[in-house]
C-alpha cells in the first residue's frame, strides 16, 4: 500500500537571472527600448528640427512689426513643437541671422530686431539691437579698466588660473579654425571674464563683467569693415590674446601691458609694424 503522496515541494520564485532568459527576444531592461531607437533617428535629424523651427519662427517675424515681443522662450518652443535643445539651436540660428534679440527680466521675451545700430570694435563692427550708446559706453569703460586687471592677474593669478585661461585660448584658436567670428567674440568676452575673475578686487571685477554682460546682452553679430577682411583680423586678435596669456603666465609686465594697450587702441596693420 503506497503512503500518502508527499506534497510538491514549494515554487520557487523567479529571479532576475530567470526573467531575462524567459524574456522573449527585444524585451527586459538590457533590451534597446523604442525611445532609445528614436534617439538615434532624431539625432540624425536634430537639424532639420531647428531649421524648421526656425523657418517658422521666421515666418511668424514676417507678420508683426520689427521691435514687436514674439513671446516666451517657452511659450515660442511650445508653438514650435520642438524640445528645449532643439528650440535653443534654432534661436541661435535667428540671431545669428539678426532677426530676433532675447531680453532678460520682467517683460523680457523674444523680440524681433529693431534696428542693428553700429559700434566699431578694433577692426570688427558689433551689430547691435536699439542700445547704440550703451554698449559703446560700456566698451570705452570696459577698456579703460583692461590695465587695472592686468596689473592684478601679473601679481594673483595662480597656476590653475593660468590654466584656465591657455583653456579660454584654446576655444577662440577653434572659433578662429572654424571661421566664426560670432563664436570667437563670444570666448574672447569669456577669456576676459576670467582675467577678471583674478583680481582680488570685488568691485573692479564685479564692474568689469557687468560691463561685459551689457555689450554681449546687446551684440546681435560680428561684421567685417572695409579696412581689413573680418577672418584676418579675428587672427590676428586671436594671436595678440595668445601673447597676453603667455606674458601672464611667464609675469611679464612690460609685455603684457604692451599688448592690452594694443589690443583697446591699435588697428591690425599697426599693430604689425609695432612688432
């Protein structure tokens, strides 16, 4: 006579390991998600997105008056159906073309361009948005204290910030690679952010990058004058600022103040026979 039959043995819960291989194929956490697919596809087409953001950004410029408020950064990304990055690429493209200017603040926004008043910079022409005569004081000002800092950066700037600044250089040498004057007096205001950084002085450094966020708030893009085509002239700028960081790292005074009076007051073809 057979005993009674011994209960099954209790079931073992499934682990991760046993999930995975019973998992079909194309599924569990190792498996390459659709989103992730889509990631590489729209990789591909992140341009086209911000062309076409931008086109239709352009398109809705067209229809208001030049001066008019466009909108939100958010409220303008929202219409465009377009992500922040995506948004951000074509807002770049606008202004680079010199059809929109963003203001910060209360009342701030996307604009279209109001006029593009001139300011002459060295060799280079600033296009700038209605602020002519800010930006120009601001620019005389900010040259005048060039001196003060570079006396600070001699005396205080350590080897970190020296290598800071040879980083700061490497970014206009590309810009200058690259041939995109905008980019260049964007990293050339960032090299002298930094300059200013040094000095142990709060207001002289608080005041000097004041002035720099008001002309950069303002810059719509870089112009070439009749004196000297505008990619020679970024060179040669981009050499001069060169020098400089090495005359700082090396302590050089007479050198680098050589150079910070040549860069606020000299015209390239000058600059060449001074050497």
């Amino acid at each position: 006579m057979r005993g009674p039959a011994e209960p099954p043995p209790p079931k073992r819960a499934d682990t991760r390991a046993d999930r995975r291989r019973s998992a079909p194929s194309g599924t569990g956490p190792d498996a390459l998600r659709p989103q992730d697919q889509g990631d590489r596809t729209g990789r591909q087409t992140a341009s086209g997105r911000a062309e076409g953001a931008a086109d239709r950004l352009t398109a809705l410029i067209e229809t208001v008056p030049p001066g008019s408020r466009l909108g939100t950064k958010e409220e303008l990304r929202t219409l465009c159906e377009v992500s922040v990055g995506t948004f951000n690429e074509a807002l770049r493209l606008l202004q680079s073309r010199r059809l929109v200017t963003v203001k910060p603040g209360p009342g701030g926004g996307v604009f279209s361009t109001e006029q593009t008043p001139m300011v002459r910079l060295g060799n280079s022409v600033l296009a700038l948005d209605a602020q002519q005569d800010d930006v120009a004081g601001a620019v005389r000002i900010r040259d005048a204290l060039d001196p003060l800092l570079i006396e600070d950066a001699l005396w205080h700037a350590s080897p970190a910030d020296v290598s800071g600044l040879h980083r700061h250089i490497t970014v206009m040498e590309q810009a200058v690679r690259d041939g995109d004057p905008v980019a260049f007096v964007h990293a050339n205001w960032r090299l002298h952010a930094a300059i200013a950084a040094i000095s142990p002085n709060t207001l002289l450094s608080s005041l000097y990058t004041g002035l720099l966020d008001l002309i950069e708030s303002h810059t719509l893009s870089v112009l070439p004058t009749s004196d000297q085509p505008l990619g020679e002239y970024i060179a040669h700028r981009y050499e001069l600022h060169r020098d400089l960081v090495a005359a700082l790292d090396r302590r050089d005074r007479d050198k680098a103040l050589r150079l910070i009076h040549e860069h606020n007051t000299s015209l390239a073809t000058q600059s060449h026979e001074s050497w």
